[in-house]
C-alpha cells in the first residue's frame, strides 16, 4: 500500500583509451591550444572504471561515447573529431588528483566532462579552478560543490533537492520512524545532514541514522541495527555496489520495509525484483520510455552503438556530452578554455528534447533542475 502511495565500450571512433602520441606533440608545443588539433578536441575524464563505483564509469562510457560518435558522424565540431578520454581512479580521490595534473600539466585535454563522485570532485575542482579548464557536468549534486566556481559547469539537480523531495514525501505519507543509511563519505555526510535537518523542520525524528561504509564492509552490522530500530522506512543515501547489498538485506532481513533513495542510490546497479517497491528520485526522463525527443535520440544512439540496455546513468551521460558539444560549437571555429567557459555560461533554454539547460550569467552554474519521483518496478526499472 505504501508503494502504490508513492506514486561495454563505446564506438572506438569517439572513446579512445590514450592520448596518441602526435596529439601529445601537438598539445605540448607552447602556446598552442590544449587538447586542440586540426582534427580533434580532445575531452578528458577521471571516472571510476573499477571499484565500487565502477557502474557509474561504465554510464558515461557508453553514454557520452554514444553522444560523441553521433556528433562526430555528422561531421565533429567544425570538422574536428571529439575524442573522450577516459582514466580509472577506482573512485579514490587521490587517484583523481593524480589524473587531472597529469591532464594539466601535459596540456591533454581542452575541456572536462563528467568527472565522477563527490569526494573526487571535491578534490580536483581547485586544480580545475587555478588551471580555468572547463569542467562540464561533474557526476555529483553536492550543495558543497555549488559555490562560486568559474569554470564547472554543472548539468542535474542537486542532491539536496532529491533528499528533500523525498523527506517530504515520506513524512507526508505518515510514516513515523524514518531511517537513514549514508555512506561514510563526504557525499553521504553531506546529504545525511540535510535529511537530518528537513526531518527537523518537518518535526519528524529518524528512528536511526547508520553509515554504512563505501565498499560496503559493515552492511551486516547495518542491517542489524536497522533490525532493532524497526523503522517504517529507510531512506538510502548510498551510492555503487554497497546500496546493492542494503537493497537485498533489507528486503531479505526488514520485509515490508519501504525503501527510498536518490538517483546515484542506483546508478550503475543492475537492479531486480528484490528492489521492486523502492521509492527513488531521478534527474533525467525515463530512459526506456521515447515521449521525449532526448530520449529517442539516445535510444536511436546506444543502439547504433550495439546497446540495447538504457539507463539513467548513461542518459545522463548522452545529455552531458550534448551541453559541452554545444558549448564547443558556440565557441567558435578556433575554440580555447576562456572562449568555452564564456560560451557555455551563455547557454540559455537549450532544448534537447524535452530536457532544457539553462544557465545564469553568474556562477554558481547549474543547468537543471529537473527531478522525478517515481519507484522501481519489477523488472528492476523506474517507473513514473
């Protein structure tokens, strides 16, 4: 009753996995542009390819991958070739900072696109900042992260919104004794404080608040606590395979139990029926379901690519790489970061079908603030 309530690598072509030793040459030579050739634009990305996170890596290689190999059939940016190069961090955020200097300091990459993970970009946007490379659609909707930045360019809806969308949701359902499960990380701090704080305002009190750690170690000792808690409701602000192993436990251990988490709770996860009920948030429109160009068009995408598995993670991916190449052909025939930085802050209304980006003059930049709610059905996927 409650949840009726609650309403493999891309084309080659476009993702490549090293910097080609005449691009390097290129790249290097002073005063020429960074990542710039006279037959590509060479983007760069520092993403979690294993580990944990790996599903949230795999996302924008097939959906960014997709997009690029669509632009670049059609004939690039101004004849130039996009060219997405993407580097494993295993979701370490030291492992971030590693990337991006290398990045910088060999003059690699014109741009940034979907760095992954709030820890990671917490990082690494200080070196993006002091270095004024475009950074195009982190993979994180930390608050903490949406300051006064000039050269992020932030795509999805925060995390705080999704959290308070679905706060208030529960509580308005009557459901008393809400637990939170957070992931013991800046990403998870982040957000079990703003659960915390609108459980406050809405004077409801969390039966518990657990954090469960990234790799998912103490998911048995979670589950027990949430066992002698006894909540109405659980709401998972955790991200990989360790919200996999929370969704399983506590439809096995708590049944009955509804669950609810964010859009990053389930990216990359390939979900099934044990998570069947589960009340989420998303920040793109349903991957499986064409009502909207943008959605069509990614369809239409993958599949050229040989994908038949849609999801949200790779959508929002396609959507991503679709921003920054606007952003590239806005910047003119000889684009350079200053000129990319000023051409995407321009960016007003930009449809790509049913999903608008528009930024303001002054930063902090952020494109959407589209968000759904909806559950997971049977067969794993979301439903409106």
């Amino acid at each position: 009753m409650q949840r009726r309530r609650f309403v493999s690598l891309a084309c080659q072509t476009a993702i490549v996995g090293a910097w080609p030793a005449w691009a390097l040459q290129a790249s290097a030579q002073e005063g020429t542009t960074p990542g710039l050739t006279d037959q590509a634009i060479h983007i760069a990305s520092s993403v979690p390819l294993t580990g944990s996170l790996v599903g949230f890596g795999q996302a924008v290689q097939k959906g960014a991958g997709a997009a690029f190999a669509e632009i670049n059939a059609q004939g690039g940016i101004y004849g130039r070739q996009i060219r997405l190069h993407l580097v494993d961090d295993g979701y370490d955020p030291e492992r971030s900072v590693a990337n991006i200097k290398n990045i910088l300091q060999e003059r690699k990459a014109l741009a940034l696109l979907s760095c992954v993970g709030t820890p990671n970009n917490t990082a690494i946007t200080p070196l993006i900042e002091a270095a004024g490379i475009p950074h195009v659609a982190p993979i994180t909707g930390a608050a903490s992260l949406r300051k006064a930045q000039q050269s992020v360019f932030h795509v999805r809806a925060g995390y705080s919104e999704e959290v308070i969308s679905l706060v208030q949701r529960l509580v308005g359902m009557g459901l008393k004794g809400i637990a939170v499960v957070y992931l013991d990380n800046g990403y998870g701090r982040e957000l079990q404080g703003v659960a915390a704080a609108e459980l406050q305002r809405l004077e409801a009190t969390p039966a518990a608040e657990l954090a469960l750690e990234v790799k998912g170690d103490n998911a048995n000792a979670v589950l027990q606590a949430l066992k002698q808690a006894r909540p109405s409701a659980v709401l998972l602000l955790t991200a990989g395979t360790s919200s996999l192993s929370m969704i399983q436990g506590i439809k096995q251990q708590l049944p009955g139990v509804l669950m609810a988490g964010l859009s990053s709770t389930i990216q990359g996860l390939k979900l099934d029926a044990a998570a069947s009920g589960m009340a989420v948030t998303t920040i793109v429109p349903d991957p499986n379901r064409g009502k909207n160009g943008v959605v069509r068009n990614y369809q239409a995408a993958m599949q050229a690519q040989g994908e038949q598995e849609f999801s949200q993670g790779s959508l929002e991916a396609y959507i991503n790489a679709h921003v920054l190449a606007y952003g590239l052909r806005l910047a003119g025939k000889e684009p350079t970061p200053a000129r990319v930085r000023a051409a995407l802050s321009s960016i007003r209304n930009f449809d790509l079908g049913g999903f608008v980006v528009s930024y303001g003059a002054t930063p902090p930049f952020v494109g959407s603030r589209f968000i759904e709610l909806g559950i997971i059905g049977r067969n794993g996927r979301f439903v409106g």
